[in-house]
C-alpha cells in the first residue's frame, strides 16, 4: 500500500537562534493512504505543533515530511501551505460569522465557476445532512453542525489530506460518540488520508486506524487501539490509555514470580524480564472478573455506575487495590466482599520505577 504521509525524525523549537526552545525530538509516523491517523497526548505535549508542522504552518530544525513521496518539509525548506494540498479543521472552527454556511463552505473555490461552487457546496452539504442550513449564519447552528460545516469546509476544495486539531472538544457529550463515528464514516467514504489530534482516548479509539501516543514532544507507542491498550511498551502509556492498576512481584528463591493474587506462569514471561528483580504487573479491569462463586474475595471501596455496568474499586487482602467491571445488576455495597478472579490474555509487566 502507497504512504501517503510519511514523517522522520522531525524536530521543532521555537525561540531564536541563541535560545531554542525544542517542542519536538525525532518524531518518526506514517500514513497509508486513505487511512486515519491520530496523535493522542495530555495537554501541552506538542501534538498541535506537530499538526501545524504538517500542514506548513511550522518551520522543521530537522528531519523530513514527505507526501505522495515527495519532500515538502526539512530543514532548508517548507513548501508552502496553501500549496499542499492539505485542509484543516481548527478547534474553534473558524467560521466567517459574517458568512452564511453556503458562503463559509465556497470561500475556498474562488477559482471555480458559479455553477462548480454551488454544486459542491450542495454536494457536501448532502452529504452531511445540512441542506436546510445553507442559508444560516453560524450563530444559528448547534456546536454539531457548526463542526459539520468546519468539516466540509475543510473538504471543499478536495485536499489530500486532512487535519484536524481537537475538533470535537467543544461538542456536547451526549451526540460527540455518534458525531465522531459519522465523521469517521464520511472520510472513510470519500477516501481522505487524515491525521486528527486529541486528548481524549475514546475519541482516538473510535476514529483512528492508527494512534500515536506522544509525551513531552516524543512518541511513545504506535499501533492500533487494541495493541496500545492491551499492550502498552511503558507506564506512561499503561497510565495514560485506559485504567488500571500495578502490583507487585516477588521474584522468589525458586525463580518463580509471584503477585499478591497468585503465582504467574514463567512460560508467559520474557526472558528478559525473568533477570530483573523489581517488577511490577498491570491489571486493566477486564483483568478482573466479578465471580459470587470464587473463594477469592475483595472488599468493595468504591464503585461508578455506568449503565450497563458498575466499575468497581476493590481492596484485596486489606493492601492492594483493584479494579473490576460487573453487569450492573451486581449491585453490591461499599465494604462488602466480593468473589474475584483473573482472566489474562498475557502479562503486561515493568520494571518498577
């Protein structure tokens, strides 16, 4: 499959000549064509100057960015923005308040005719289910299809590829899931290479193909959903994607490995690991299964009722702290034992820090 976009070792500062200030280190991601990408990160990590250095807006101090093959980014030059075919897709969405949503969408077709403006702004307008709106003026849109009309404007113009900076932050909780997998489904339909940033994990598991998870200007981890979650390759991304916990092993005269819960299975353990002393297991909370029948009991000391489920927080053995699903019609109390047992696919363990 072709790459679309292809990132190396690329390295930002800000500041001037005497006093940088380095936002980015050696940054190395890839897209294929057609295919979604996200960088995933906590507040202030250089995701956005990441985003912005993809799209030209950032001078490099190394490294390269190629597109379709083609250099458009190193450290001697910068192809222009509006000269790389790319749209964007701002946190605020940008729009002309002054502009009704037909005039906000056809702003960047300056260069077609009025029959090939009006037709692709009805076309995607179609697409997205806002026909009714063209003649409303931002203010008079809700924060969906405000978002809506950022998206296809960022579309109009036929970019290849797409970025989008935090797009759904400000849109309410109770239509941003649905919102996130209609857009997911449009770029999907219309085949457009594309890199969103986010902060927030379910956003980035619903939307993208593959994420990368940055800290501190580095990336840490890619892959996909299920790898990043289930097989973090530091605690960082073990604390930053999903919840759980870490608990102790005890590297005992026999060799074998032991946790508070149990001895674990050496053939599940890597060579490595078996020669290090101070070790540390992550538990998710699908690691542990609610069962009334098991003798292994944990007392509740907190839970969350989510619906279909209550996540509880457990404390086994007056010491260590668990965490738990369980259908919601397990409704225990605070300070009540409850039956638990581990069901783990494989080990994800660490050297403890």
């Amino acid at each position: 499959m072709n790459k679309k976009l292809i990132i190396s070792d690329l390295s930002l500062a800000y500041g001037d000549n005497n006093n940088k200030n380095k936002i980015l280190s050696n940054i190395n991601f890839d897209l294929n064509e057609s295919e979604i990408g996200c960088i995933l990160g906590p507040s202030g990590c250089g995701k956005t100057s990441l985003l912005r250095a993809i799209a030209g807006f950032e001078d490099i101090i190394s490294g390269s960015i190629l597109k379709d093959g083609i250099c458009i980014s190193n450290n001697l030059e910068n192809t222009s923005v509006q000269n790389r075919k790319m749209g964007m897709v701002f946190q605020d969405y940008a729009l002309f308040p002054n502009m009704d949503v037909k005039s906000n969408i056809g702003f960047g077709l300056q260069n077609k005719t009025k029959k090939e403006k009006n037709d692709r702004v009805n076309y995607l307008l179609e697409l997205v289910n806002l026909d009714k709106c063209k003649n409303k003026f931002p203010h008079e849109l809700s924060g969906g299809e405000q978002q809506r009309v950022a998206l296809i404007r960022a579309l109009a113009a036929s970019p290849e590829i797409l970025l989008l900076d935090e797009p759904f932050s400000n849109i309410d909780a109770d239509i941003k899931e649905s919102l996130v997998s209609d857009v997911r489904d449009l770029l999907k339909e219309l085949s457009i290479t594309s890199v969103i940033v986010t902060h927030d994990q379910n956003e980035a598991f619903n939307f993208a193909d593959k994420i990368a998870i940055m800290n501190e200007g580095n990336i840490e981890q890619v892959g996909n959903a299920y790898d990043i979650y289930h097989k973090p390759v530091n605690k960082f991304v073990a604390d930053f994607v999903g919840l759980g916990i870490f608990l102790p092993i005890l590297k005992k005269n026999d060799g074998t490995f032991e946790t508070p819960l149990g001895v674990l299975e050496l053939e599940k353990l890597d060579s490595e690991m078996r020669k290090l002393e101070n070790l540390e297991m992550l538990l998710r909370p699908d690691d542990v299964i609610h069962n009334d029948e098991s003798k292994t009991k944990a007392v509740v000391i907190e839970k969350q009722f989510r619906g279909a489920e209550f996540l509880y927080k457990l404390l086994y053995n007056e010491k260590y702290p668990l965490l738990c699903y369980a259908p919601s019609h397990h409704d225990h109390k605070i300070g009540e034992p409850i039956g638990i047992e581990l069901d783990i696919e494989h080990y994800v363990i660490f050297e403890k820090s």
